[in-house]
C-alpha cells in the first residue's frame, strides 16, 4: 500500500484592509486606510529607510474634481527596532493595527470617488511575505 499526503498550500494574508472617509467641511474629507494585523505579524512605516524592507505606500489615481492634500499621516505604535534581517537597519513599523490618514480637497462641492492602492510588505520574527498590493474606491458625498 502506498500512502501519500497531500498538503494544501494554504495563502497567507496576515493584514486585512478597510477603506473609509470621514468628511471635515463641505469639500474637505479625511480617507482612512486602515491595517488590522494578526497578531506576530507587522507591516513598515512609510518613512522606513532605503536597504530595509519595502515601506507602505499610498499611491492615489488622479481626479480633476479632487486634489489629495500632502502625505498620509501614521496613526498608530509605531515601533523602532534594529532588524538583523535586514544588514541591521533601524525600521520603523507596526503591529496590530494602523491607519494611514489622508487629507482630500474637493474643488467643488460635488459626489466623486477617490481610487487609491496600497503596496506594503508583512514580515513575522521568521520570515517576509513578498510585497503586496491592494486597491480601494472610496465615495466622496
């Protein structure tokens, strides 16, 4: 008798996104990408030096109705660390949760959307996932 095991590869994804807004004024909203992170896992601020792990960032589609406002704000715990894995650079990320926060002028007070994607990349203690990119829409009303 032959045995044989079959394993399913099963897909990690360690971060679940959620895309919200919240408007400030009658043209100005605040679009909220949020990270909820298993537990183990993090994923790099944006502000994560060259040489270490791939940092998150927002790029957002271009709207003439709108103009997006400066770079997302980290909200968050950040956490500093010397990362052997990586030639021991000093890397800036978070565990948990974070939510990248950014300010989004309308140029007239009308209904539109704002299409954005995320590039992040997770690690746990014992290894990286290959960087990741996840897109959004989001109603501005």
């Amino acid at each position: 008798l032959l045995f044989s095991n079959i394993l399913f590869a099963q897909i990690q994804n360690p971060v679940e996104w959620t895309a919200t807004t919240k408007k400030i004024s009658d043209k100005v909203y605040e679009v909220h990408l949020t990270a909820n992170i298993d537990k183990g896992w993090h994923i790099y601020s944006q502000t994560t030096p060259e040489g270490g792990p791939i940092p998150t960032s927002l790029t957002f589609t271009k709207n003439p109705l709108l103009t997006v406002e400066g770079k997302a704000k980290e909200v968050g715990k950040m956490e500093k660390h010397n990362e052997p894995l990586f030639g021991g650079i000093d890397v800036k990320q978070f565990s948990n949760s974070v939510d990248f926060v950014q300010l989004v002028k309308l140029k007239a007070p009308v209904k539109t959307s704002l299409n954005m994607a995320v590039e992040f990349m997770v690690c746990n203690d014992k290894q990286c996932l290959p960087p990741s990119t996840k897109k959004f829409s989001v109603a501005l009303k």
